[in-house]
C-alpha cells in the first residue's frame, strides 16, 4: 500500500506541476528580463565609475608629471649605470 501511495503522491505532484507550468515560465521570464536590466544599468553604473576613477588618475598623473618624470629618468640612468659597471657573466656552457 505504501508504494501505491507514493506512486500516486508522485502523479499528483506532476499534475500540480503541469498545470502551474505556465504561471512559472511567465515568472522566470519576467525575472530573467528584469535581471538583464538591472544588469545593464549596474554595467553602466560601472562603468561611469571607473571612466570617472581613470580621470581622476590620469588628471593627478599629468598634474604630477613635472616630479615624476625626472625621477623616473633619474632611477633609470642608475640602474643603467649599475648594470654597465657589473662584470659580464661568462656564457653558460653545455655539459655534453
């Protein structure tokens, strides 16, 4: 009697679930309509943010490029010098 039950619960349940098909589909629709928009706009959102935090960046490295730049020129005929003054390394030879 107990599988009988269950078989029953279980046609019962697909009875339920095809008949409330519809109501579901229409609802994930709905839903996935509404996430693609509100995607779009967080997209956007985004992405003026970050256009807006680039300016900012780019504006403050312009601003500040007359310090900059000579330390950079600075640091690189350094390391150029240091680099010149080690002695070459002997080529590394194949163990035959």
């Amino acid at each position: 009697m107990k599988t009988f039950l269950k078989i029953l619960l279980i046609v019962v349940l697909a009875l339920l679930a095809l008949k409330f098909l519809p109501v579901v589909l229409v609802g994930s629709i709905a839903g996935l309509l509404i996430a693609a928009v509100l995607g779009v706009i967080g997209v956007s959102l985004l992405a003026g943010l970050l256009a807006a935090l680039l300016a900012v960046v780019l504006g403050l490295a312009f601003a500040l490029s007359p310090i900059w730049i000579p330390v950079l020129i600075i640091l690189g005929a350094i390391s150029l010098f240091k680099k010149l003054g080690e002695k070459a390394a002997a080529p590394p030879v194949l163990a035959a």
